[in-house]
C-alpha cells in the first residue's frame, strides 16, 4: 500500500485511456486495490435482477474504477491538472499547495 495523492471529494483529470481528458470528483477510493470512482466517469451498463432497491431490474449505468495512476489532482483556483507540493501553515500539518500558483488544495 503506498501513499495516495487525492482524497475523496478532489476534483481530478483522467490522463488516459478512453475518457482522457475529461475532469470529475472522486467518490470514492480504494487505496489497496489502488482504484478510484470518479462521479460521471468511465461509465458501463450492468444489467440486475429485481431487487428491493430496484423492482423492475434492467439495465443499470453506473461508474467503474479508475487506476489511481491514471487520474492527476486539479487545482480548484488555477483549473490547471498538477503535482502538489507539501508545506507547513501556522504550525498545521503538512499542507497540499499547488505548484502553478501556491494556493491550497
């Protein structure tokens, strides 16, 4: 398990494959597997049985994981895809900062 560099609720950039290009916010993320979700991303068709939560069933679109190596944080001031960097404000912790304009992540 290595360290991740995006958090749920980070607004990323897929940098390939099919959807190359296109920006989302993370839903969730799965730091073993080394996966993400991103809302409204890489999306496939599931067909499921009638369940409670679904009665009819039928064909259900929904998101399929990203590779963690394959999304790149966005700056939410900048709207630029970057590295951060790491910096230390007013005694806090460790901080994310943007390396194109030094604004907090």
């Amino acid at each position: 398990m290595s360290p991740v560099h995006i958090k749920k609720g980070d607004t990323v950039k897929i940098i390939t494959g099919k959807e190359n290009g296109k920006t989302g916010k993370i839903i969730k993320i799965d730091k073993e597997k080394g996966i993400a979700l991103v809302q409204g991303l890489n999306m496939v068709k599931r067909h499921t049985k009638p369940s409670q939560q679904t009665p009819e069933g039928g064909v259900v679109e929904k998101e399929a994981p990203v590779k963690l190596s394959n999304v790149m944080l966005v700056c939410n001031r900048c709207k630029k895809s970057t590295r951060y960097a790491t910096k230390q404000v007013e005694g806090k912790k460790n901080l994310r900062v943007c390396r194109h304009c030094g604004e907090i992540i």
